[in-house]
C-alpha cells in the first residue's frame, strides 16, 4: 500500500535529552578533541545493548550516558551539539522540539549553573534562527540527587521562564526514591508557570503514573507508556488530556519490552490517552524521531490518519505558542489532504 512520508509530517518533538541527542559520529570527534577515552560500546559506530530493568542493567547505561556527557567540554561543544540536534530534527520533519537538560551536569565545566543555563539558552536561540525549527527547554532535576537540589534547580528555570525554558523534568530511574520527595520543587516550578513534565511509568509500573499526577502536578508524563497496564489510569489522562512522551524504541532497548511489538502503543491511543511520539536517547538507542513514527506504521499498523492524528496530539501537548500550534495542525492537515508518496 503506497503511503505518505513521514518525514515530511510536521510534528513536535517532547522527549529528547540533551546528551542523548548528539550524533555518533560527532561522539567520536568530541571524545578524539578532548582526550576522552571510549568503550566499545559508546565507539563500535553500533548502538549499545542495553537491558536496564535491573539494577546492574541501568548502571551500565547510566555509566555509558555519563561518560558520552563527558564529551561536552566548551561552548563550541554545546552549540555543535544543538546546532546539529536542531538539523536532524528538520530532517525528520520535527517544526517543534523541546529538550531536556539537566545542568548540574556540564555547570562545573562551563563556569557554574547560570553560565550553563545561559549558554545553552542562546545556542537554542542560535540553532532555532539558523534551522527555522522551534525550540524551547525544559530543566530537568535529577532522583537520584537531593531534593534540595531539585529545589535549586526549579527556582533556576523559573528565572529563565521567559528565556526559553518552558517546562521542570525529573529523570533518572523512577524505581529509586519516591515523587513526593520532589514536591516542593514541582510547586516552585508550577507557581512560576513552568509546565511539570516528570519521569514515570516506564521502568516502574502504573503507580508511579499516578504519583507523578498527585503527589507533582504532572501536565506531562515523561514515559508513562506502563500506564496501559491500568485502565482507570488510563481513563485518568483521557479525561485530563495529560500526554505522555511515549518513546517506543528506548523502551524495547531497555528492556521494558520484549520487542516493538509488544509496546502498548495502540492501547494508549484508542484509550484516548494523548500521545506524543519521543526519541529520548537516539545516541544510544539508535533511532530519531522519524523512525518512532516508522514503527507506529510498521509494527502496530497505524494508518496515514492516525499517523496524523499522533502528530496533533504531539502538537497539542507542547508548550508551543497558540499561534504556532495552529500553524503546525494546519500544516498536518495538508500533509493528510496532500499526495501519496
């Protein structure tokens, strides 16, 4: 059956983290410049197996992201790695991207906090002129650090909410700790009009859907493709219209499931749970945005219109401005209306 191409769907991009987007071949240059020495995993130009619903599992991965984020060194590092980021995401006919960053992780080389917020605020400012994508942040706080740090962060991403941050995030492996622990940074965030998007309901099960909207504030689940396991849940973010960053490649990599195959996608959707297709780590799950489309259309046979719906859903789940998001569903419409490929 002839189809559309779906790297001419325009559609928002709502889980990407920063580290996680860089090219493999920019890894290798990056890590030859400073002197970084690579695994094998991180440098075979193959993405790494990965199995991280144990304990030994996620440390590996953690180990392996760790040491890919040692890369990004300077400010020519980080303007290469959004600049390049904001590149595929036209490829893959992204017109919207929101990324995550947690900047604890690059302040100690790039002069503190602030300096780095700044810095990658302006290389978004910089990529999002030169490429004509949106691009907006989203500060992520860390579970396996303290709350009081989260607290830090939050107060730092309201002080850039008219700079570009848009949303707080808290990642890491939701099995560790509990959500309430991070509630008053969540509130911080909230109060300061930031959009609450955390981790849950991916290497945990349902509840931890649930904890994220009680206890957080959630208005956007990072995951929470476990939420199929529970149809009250499910009925839940229907009837708030609570989207979750479903990333079906990550999660076969992972090991939350066997194969593509198994991902609840098609649950979710005809649940009426909004749906916004993510990326999350192509660095080391090998696949961008596109490809999560691909296997949406492939694997759990969605059709050129449900394709299309998935990618308003996407839309209407960023922090877009109402003027772009109606452009953005306009262009979708054009796009299903349009010739088959």
């Amino acid at each position: 059956m002839e189809q559309r191409d779906l790297r001419a769907l325009p559609k928002a991009h709502l889980h990407l983290h920063f580290t996680g987007s860089m090219r493999p071949g920019t890894l290798l240059e990056l890590a030859a410049k400073h002197r970084v020495r690579l695994p094998e995993a991180l440098s075979s130009g193959t993405p790494p197996r990965l199995h991280a619903t144990d304990e030994r599992g996620w440390f590996r991965f953690q180990r392996l992201y760790d040491t890919a984020r040692s890369v990004l060194r300077d400010e020519q590092d980080i303007r290469r790695l959004v600049r390049e980021t904001a590149e595929d995401e036209v490829a893959d006919g992204s017109r919207w991207l929101e990324i995550q960053v947690d900047p604890t992780s690059y302040a100690p080389r790039l002069g503190g906090l602030i300096p780095a917020v700044e810095l990658v605020l302006d290389a978004v400012r910089e990529a999002s002129a030169a490429t004509g994508v949106g691009i907006r942040v989203l500060v992520a706080a860390n579970r396996m650090k303290s709350e009081m740090d989260a607290r830090v962060l939050a107060r730092l991403a309201v002080r850039y909410a008219d700079q570009g941050v848009v949303g707080f995030g808290l990642s890491n492996d939701e099995r560790r700790g509990l959500a309430r622990d991070f509630d008053r940074a969540f509130g911080i965030a909230r109060k300061g009009g930031l959009l609450a998007a955390p981790h849950g309901g991916e290497l945990a099960g349902p509840y931890s859907v649930r904890d994220c909207l009680d206890d957080l504030g959630a208005g956007r689940i990072g995951h929470g493709v476990r939420a199929a396991e529970d149809p009250r849940l499910m009925q839940r973010l229907a009837d708030r219209q609570v989207t979750c960053e479903v990333c079906p490649a990550s999660n076969v990599s992972l090991g939350v499931y066997e194969g593509p195959g198994a991902v609840p996608l098609r649950t979710l959707f005809e649940a009426g749970v909004p749906i916004a297709l993510g990326a999350d780590d192509p660095l080391l799950f090998g696949s961008r945005l596109v490809e999560q489309y691909r296997l949406a259309r492939e694997v759990h046979g969605f059709t050129d219109p449900e394709l299309a719906e998935l990618a308003r859903q996407s839309v209407r789940g960023s922090r877009a401005p109402e003027g772009v998001r109606k452009e953005l569903l306009g262009e979708i419409d054009a796009w299903l209306a349009g010739p088959i490929a």
